[in-house]
C-alpha cells in the first residue's frame, strides 16, 4: 500500500493518477473528504481505503506493515491565513507526527515544503539545508513549512529514507477547487475565455517593468514524475527544490494562454493590492542543482507546452488528470 495524504488535492490527487499509471493501485487517501468540488478529483481512480486525517495516525499504528511508502502532500496551503495556531497544529506538528511515524514503523518519506519558505530570495533559493534559519518567509504559511525542515534536519533520528520538496510556482489540472490560490494559468484562461482580454499586476518595482515579475512555474505532471523517481530511488536524503529551474515573466504565461487558446494577446494592468504590495515577490528561481546531482534523469516541461497541455486537454473540456 502506498499512503497519499491531501489526497483530494491538487498535487495529491496528481499523485494518485500517476500512481495508477504506473499499476500501484493500493492506495490509501488520506484527507477530510468534505470538500464536494475537490472529490471530484478523486473519481475514476483506483483506492484501497480513504481515511479521514484525524483518524490516520492510528490507521497507520495497526496497518503499517503493509504500508510501502507515505507521500504527505496535505497542509493548509492558504498563504493568506494569519493564523499562526492552526498553521503550526496542521502544517508543522502534523508533519512531526506522521516523521515519527516513519521512523517507528520503518516507512519512506515523502513530503511537501514549500519555496514560500524563501521570503523574498534575500538567501537566493538554494536548497541548501545550512542556509534554513537564515530564511524569512512573507508570511505564516511558509514559517510553518520552514519551521518543519529546521527541525527535520535538526533531528537524531531520521526516516531511512526521506525528502522534503520545495514546490515552486506549481499549475496544472485538479485544481479547480483552489479559488483565488489556484495558478494564474487557470485564472487567465477564465478571464481570457470570459472577456477576450487579461489583467496583471503592475510593478511597483523600477527594476522589473508591468508583467516583467518572474516566477518558476512548474508542471504538475513533471512535479509527480520527481516524487515517483524518488519513491524508486530512495537514498540521498534531505530538501530538495522542486521548479522549472526556470523563471519566466507573468507576461510570458498570459501569452501562453492566449496562444493555446488561439486568441490575440490583449493585456492590461491593475495595481497589485497594497496589503500584499510589500510582500510581493518579483522574482524566483529554483536551483535544481542537488535533484539532478542525485541522478534525476528527466527534463522539464517548458512553460508554453505545459500551458497548452494543461489548456487543450483539461481546462476547455472541465477534465480531471
């Protein structure tokens, strides 16, 4: 059996598709299961048992033997929450409990970080485990998943195998759930579909013109072929950035769209919300030195073929990966 937590999700509910791609068909989900719009990611594939997360620590003390490997992919992902209390019990204690686990019950490891954890890129955006406390993440959603690594790292006793993965900018199918946190990609291909025309944030910075701001976007499809390679692979422990490697402008997205969807690029620019003006990230980069040191094999998609893969087989038909 191999475990999926935030099942229902975006990246979870990836995960599984790709899992019964690949023929490991036991799987047991793990989530609230009380979101009807994100279930529907979930229809067609092939589970084991759904366990509902509060229940799953004791779920995995009686059943762990059968369990092959655990890819913990759930967290409250909501950048904007404030709540600093419901951030460290879901995100960061969450994840202790499900370490320990690993540890007790000899299980592999698999969980989600976050480039959220990088702040402003004052470190840069190395994956380098010294250089954790010295990050300052924008907000407490990346404290919490920054909070996990240094203590993960911290630790005596470690998982045999395990990894912690900084995901970048990720898009791709199964997130129509996500309201206002779902990619820009999804968000543009409405608008675009909607009016004919698209608006992005203006810089307030002089060092980046209006749809010049740069982020590494990253294909869901290329994020679970990582997690897949890892759960193979297993040796060479530790954080590893999970991008592109690859910055590319909102500009350059927008286009994307447009050009999947056969229509002339018609953008506009709204200033970004002063609530955010000053936590605004105008640029980041995954370096993807230490996966490809281990052996990954694979190259990513580039932006334009993810969007219009993304675009052309999900988003004009309503369809689910």
């Amino acid at each position: 059996m191999i475990v999926v937590t935030g099942a229902a999700g975006f990246i979870g509910s990836c995960m599984i598709a790709k899992l019964n791609k690949e023929n490991f068909n036991d799987i047991i989900a793990v989530d609230e299961f009380d979101h009807k719009e994100k279930l529907k990611n979930l229809e067609g594939k092939k589970i084991l048992e759904q366990v509902h997360r509060d229940n799953f620590a004791t779920w995995l003390d009686k059943n762990h033997e059968e369990v092959e490997f655990i890819f913990h992919l759930g967290a409250r992902t909501d950048t904007a929450e404030f709540d600093k209390s419901l951030l460290r019990k879901l995100n960061t204690e969450y994840t202790k409990t499900v370490w320990r686990r690993c540890i007790e019950h000899q299980i592999p490891l698999v969980y989600a970080s976050s480039a959220a954890t990088y702040g402003l890129g004052e470190n840069g955006y190395f994956d380098d485990e010294k250089i954790l406390e010295d990050l300052i993440p924008l907000n407490p959603y990346g404290e919490s998943k920054n909070e996990f690594d240094i203590w993960a790292v911290q630790q005596d006793e470690k998982p045999f195998f395990w990894a912690g993965l900084k995901f970048f900018n990720v898009y791709g199918p199964n997130e129509y759930h996500k309201g206002r946190m779902a990619s820009v990609v999804l968000h543009a291909f409405r608008q675009i579909s909607e009016t004919g025309k698209m608006k992005l944030f203006r810089s307030h910075n002089p060092d980046y013109k209006d749809g010049e701001q740069r982020r590494d976007f990253v294909y869901v499809k290329d994020v679970v072929e990582v997690m897949y390679w890892l759960m193979n692979h297993r040796k060479n422990s530790g954080i590893y950035n999970l991008g592109s490697g690859k910055s590319r402008t909102f500009l350059d997205l927008t286009n994307a769209v447009f050009s999947a969807l056969n229509k002339t690029s018609d953008v506009s620019f709204i200033d970004t919300p002063e609530d955010i003006r000053d936590k605004y990230q105008y640029f980041t980069e995954a370096d993807m030195t230490k996966l490809k040191s281990i052996g990954y094999p694979h190259e990513f998609t580039e932006l334009e073929e993810g969007v219009k893969d993304y675009v052309l087989k999900y988003l004009k038909k309503g369809a689910y990966y």
